[in-house]
C-alpha cells in the first residue's frame, strides 16, 4: 500500500527527469563561484523575478535570516506577521543571529497584514525605539493568495517611509498559478524574495533568494558566515531548474485536489476554511490523536491538529485524494 502523506508539500520524491537532470548536472565549487549548474539556477531565477542576483541556499528559512541580516542592522527592526513563518517558524534566529528587533502584527482573515497597522507601528526616529527598516510579508499565507492590489499599496507604504519591503515567497509560485499571473507581477513590488523549491516546486532541497547586487552581496557574505556556503551543488540547483522548467504549470492539479478534498469533507460533515491553494484547514477539535491514529492504519499520514493543516503536492493524485475523503467518513460515523 503506497502511503498518502498530507502532512506538507515537502515530503516529495523527485521525478524521474529531475532525478536525470540532477545525474547530468554540470558542477563546480560554488563557494568559489564555480558551479555553473548553481550560477544558472541564481540568474535564471533572478531574471524570471526581475531582480539583478539570486543566491542559492539550502533552507528557507537560511533565505529569510539572510535577507533579514541583509536588509537590516543591529537594533533595527522589521514588521512581520504573528503567524509569519519568519517570525513564528524560524527559531527567532533574526532574533538571535542579527539582533533584529521583531514587530509582530496579527495577521487578517486574507492573509495580510493591515496596512493602517503597519504604519501606526513604524517607530518616530527617537533614539527611544528601535530602527523600523523592514516590512516582510508573507505569499501564499496559510494557503491564501495576497491580491497584487494590495502588494502595490504595501510597496507604495513601504517607499514612502524608507522601508525594504522583503516576500517570505515559499509558495510564491502557487500565488502565481492562482492568480493566473506571471511570478514576476507579484515579485516586481519587492525588494528581495525568498522562493522555496522543495516545497510544491517538487525539488529535494533549496531556496533562492533574489534581490539587487548589492544586497544578494551581503547575503552571500552572511551564507558563508552562518555555514551556507555549499560546494557542489549544481545537482540540488539542476534539480531546482528542472522543478522551474516543468513542474509549475502542474500546481493548478494541487489546487484542484485540494478544492475537491475540502469539497467532499464538507459533504461528510466536517468543518472546513475557504480553499484557495494547495493547504485544506478542517477542524478536527479534541479528536485530532484518534484521526491521525484511524488515517495512518488506512496508510495515510496527517499531522495531530484541531484545526488539521492538509496539503496537497505532486505525489497525492486525484483517486487518492477519494480514499482520504472515504477515510474521513468512515472516521466521522465511530
Ligand atoms: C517552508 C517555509 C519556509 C522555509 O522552510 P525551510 O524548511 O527552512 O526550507 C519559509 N517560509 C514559509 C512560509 C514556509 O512554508
């Protein structure tokens, strides 16, 4: 029985042409500079998002620390999300690594930040308060897509004060493919992107981080500095590559299980939040242990959660997506 894991996008097994396009990468160290597969993935990706360097990094969440420490200086500060994986997600190591003072906002039903709450929480210059230099904002959020409407008002804010404006991109391109638009319209109101490969993208490991020259330059200093700095990695950057090539187009799929999962949840009785992308949140209350307990003896994975997060990705197909909604059922009827 081939298991069914709905616990994150992450948990992927590269494709057969990713696994070929890896075997013929060509490589090179790239702390010196050298790996031409690295080298492509950094401005192949940096042109698509019109930005002038990319930096290839083996995290997420080393792309974000790294824009952070990038952007801002001791005793600065950055405006984020409560529920933003930079903030929530990411050991503080903003905190803790760049002495970067956080400003944590709520985050509104639509998965932004209020931007009248953004300003009123931009500090005077006073040598009283900390440095406000850095709004980052966080697409898709919990699965939801921030309209381009709104990410120009947060550029035109963040201008307006002297701010960087940084996107916590991780599923940017699930935005992309919702909204129908190019990756590009929704990074062109940013000073810096964060894009996680290893997550719908389908890739085994690897983030880029995408900004001006210099600042891609100050990253790469602090890559090397907190042990990013990767030799030859152009197999994990052709296998990025490969994911940019042919596995995008592809997230519309996971969009549609995920609507139909939520649809025939709904239909079996439970609670279940707007869809939009890729992630299902279905209230599950006090029986979340007993559920992840009846799903794995039907061979499928899930996290223990009142409010369950499912997700879907390129190894759940549509007929598996009916076995966990039969699933889901039969646990409801005990
Ligand atoms: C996964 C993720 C990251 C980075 O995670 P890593 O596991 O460090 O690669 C950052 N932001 C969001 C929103 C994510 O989902």
């Amino acid at each position: 029985m081939s298991v069914i894991d709905l616990r994150s996008d992450t948990v992927t097994q590269p494709t057969p042409g990713m696994r070929e396009a890896m075997a013929n990468a060509p490589m090179g160290d790239d702390v010196y500079g050298e790996d031409p597969s690295v080298n492509k993935l950094e401005s192949e990706l940096a042109l698509r998002l019109g930005f002038a360097r990319g930096l290839f990094v083996p995290t997420g969440t080393m792309s974000n620390l790294l824009a952070l420490m990038a952007h801002c200086e001791r005793g600065d500060e950055y405006i984020v999300g409560q529920q933003a994986h930079t903030y929530k997600y990411e050991g503080g190591g903003a905190a803790v690594l760049g002495s970067i003072q956080p400003q944590p906002l709520e985050v509104q039903a639509d998965g932004s930040l209020d931007l009248k709450q953004v300003a009123a929480a931009i500090k005077p210059d006073d040598f009283h308060f900390a440095r406000t230099r850095l709004l980052a904002l966080e697409n898709t959020m919990q699965g939801k897509v921030l309209p381009t409407e709104y990410l120009a008002a947060a550029g035109r804010l963040t201008r307006e004060h002297g701010l960087a404006l940084h996107l916590d991109g991780a599923r940017l391109y699930n935005a992309a493919v919702k909204l129908g638009v190019d990756a590009g319209d929704i990074t062109r109101h940013f000073d810096s992107v964060s894009v996680c490969l290893s997550k719908g993208l389908g890739a085994p490991v690897g983030s880029v981080l995408c900004g001006t020259a210099e600042l891609v330059s100050r990253a790469r200093r602090l890559r090397k500095m907190v042990g990013g700095g990767m030799r030859q990695a152009g197999q994990l950057a052709a296998a990025g590559l490969y994911a940019l090539d042919h596995q995008v187009a592809r997230l519309a799929d996971d969009h549609a299980n995920a609507q139909l999962l939520a649809e025939g949840l709904r239909a079996a009785g439970y609670e279940v939040e707007p869809v939009q992308t890729n992630m299902v949140y279905v209230q599950i209350g006090e029986r979340a242990e007993a559920l992840k307990a009846f799903a794995a003896g039907q061979g499928i994975r899930l996290s223990a959660a009142p409010r369950l997060r499912m997700v879907t990705h390129m190894d759940v197909s549509r007929s598996q997506i009916e076995q966990v909604i039969a699933v889901f059922a039969e646990f409801s009827l005990q």
